[in-house]
C-alpha cells in the first residue's frame, strides 16, 4: 500500500514507471526493490524506492512429554509461529 499527500487530485500510483492505477494497492508483489510513482492531475511525478521483504517460512517449536514404561500417555506438542 502506497500511500502520497500532496499535489493536486486524483492522484495515481506505479510500480514500474510506465501503468498508472487510481487505487494505491499493489497485491501479488514478490520480495524486491521497487520504484513507487505517484503522479498527480497535473503530471506531476514523485518516485521513492521501497523493498519487500519474505518474512520467510513459519517457525516451528516441539516439545516432548515421554511415555511411561508400558503406558501410552506419552504426547507432542508443536507449535508454528
């Protein structure tokens, strides 16, 4: 989400320089550096450099509870973060 005071309504956005779009949500973006563009009613253009970042795979902790000699009361726990 992009988002530009200033200038003079409606404003549009860009990720590539070149297809302007009048909402300033950008979906579906990979991890990268990319050139933000808004442009104004008059032409006016302003740019600023942003990264998108993986936040990577989720984190997953386990933790043990053994059984009992004979006995099925052992258990596992996990949990993903």
């Amino acid at each position: 989400t992009a988002t530009a005071t200033g200038g003079t309504a409606p404003l549009q956005y860009s990720i590539d320089g070149t297809t302007y779009q009048a909402g300033n949500v950008f979906s579906g973006v990979g991890s990268g550096t990319y050139t933000v563009s808004v442009k104004d009613a008059n032409g006016c253009i302003g740019t600023t450099t942003v990264t998108v970042s993986n936040s990577g795979a989720a984190t997953v902790t386990a933790g043990s509870i053994t059984a009992s000699c004979g006995n099925s009361n052992g258990s596992i726990t996990a949990t993903a973060t």
